[in-house]
C-alpha cells in the first residue's frame, strides 16, 4: 500500500504488532528508534519513519540503489477512549 509522504515522494505502509493492556496499548513497528516519529492529530496516531536495508556498496555493482532507504508511514485511529492530551510514548527495544 502506498501513500504520499509530502516532498519526499511515495511512503510505504509497514507491518506492526498492536496490542491493548489494561492501561496502555503498545506497538510493535520494527523499526529503531532514532529512525521514528509519532504525531497524534483528531484520535489518530501516526507512525512515520525510515527503514535503512543493509548492504555492501564496495562488493556490488549497483547503477541505481533505490532500495537501500525506505520512508514508511503508517495511520491508525485510537479507541475513543484515549485522551490525546494525555498520550505518552516510550521505546523500549523496538516497542511503543
């Protein structure tokens, strides 16, 4: 699934693991921190970040490396119950 990202051209959807405790819901995105942003806006969490894929430039003959980097970005709307204003976000070993 694609969707736009603003400049930076096309973003792609990414799997992730939700699941909802007594007192938080957790996400799992796959992705590293320093590599992830969250922004809340009208009950909707939005998870964008880049995916870097390992590989040895020096030992392939790439002409072009498109895949090397990926924007990911992905929606999903939170129950009604959760207060915006009172949503804290916390990474611990790749979880939300």
């Amino acid at each position: 699934m694609f969707g736009p990202s603003g400049s930076r051209g096309f973003a792609l959807s990414f799997s992730m693991d939700v699941k909802e405790t007594g007192e938080e819901i957790v996400i799992d995105p796959d992705l590293e921190e320093k590599d992830i942003s969250l922004s809340v806006q009208n009950g909707v969490l939005t998870i964008e970040g880049e995916k870097k894929l390992d590989y040895d430039e020096e030992k392939q003959n790439y002409h072009v490396m498109e895949a090397a980097l990926r924007q990911l970005k992905r929606s999903l709307r939170l129950p009604d119950t959760i207060d915006d204003t009172k949503i804290d976000a916390r990474f611990d070993n790749g979880v939300l």
